[in-house]
C-alpha cells in the first residue's frame, strides 16, 4: 500500500485554507490582507506538521556530530 502525498497536502491545503480565514477573521470582521495570508501560511503549516514528520535539518545534524 503506497499513500496518496498529492491528495493528503491538497486536504491539509484546503483544510488550512478555510481554518486560516476562520482565525483570522475571529477578531476582527475586516482583517487586512496581510492577516489573512500570514493566517493561512500558520494553518497550513499546522495541517503539513500533523500528517508528516520532519526530522531535523541534516546539515545541522552534521556539524553537531563533527563538535562532539
């Protein structure tokens, strides 16, 4: 069984879409443009980190080990 990658980050693209408007309209019925991106950016990002996981950067992995 192989998972689907394209349809699961279109879901957690859609889902941060709508969360991301929803935030950033929780406190104001106007939000700026900027608001609205930097909502969606952050829930989009959230929607990503829940489904994957990312393991820490390689290259800082790396010079880590060579000052041990």
């Amino acid at each position: 069984m192989k998972p689907n990658y394209y349809r699961i980050i279109m879901d957690c693209v859609e889902a941060g879409c709508r969360s991301g408007v929803n935030r950033a309209r929780k406190h104001t019925d106007e939000p700026t443009y900027e608001d609205i991106e930097i909502h969606i950016e952050n829930a989009i990002r959230m929607e990503i980190m829940e489904k994957f996981y990312f393991p820490e950067d390689i290259n800082q992995n790396e010079t880590n080990n060579t000052e041990l």
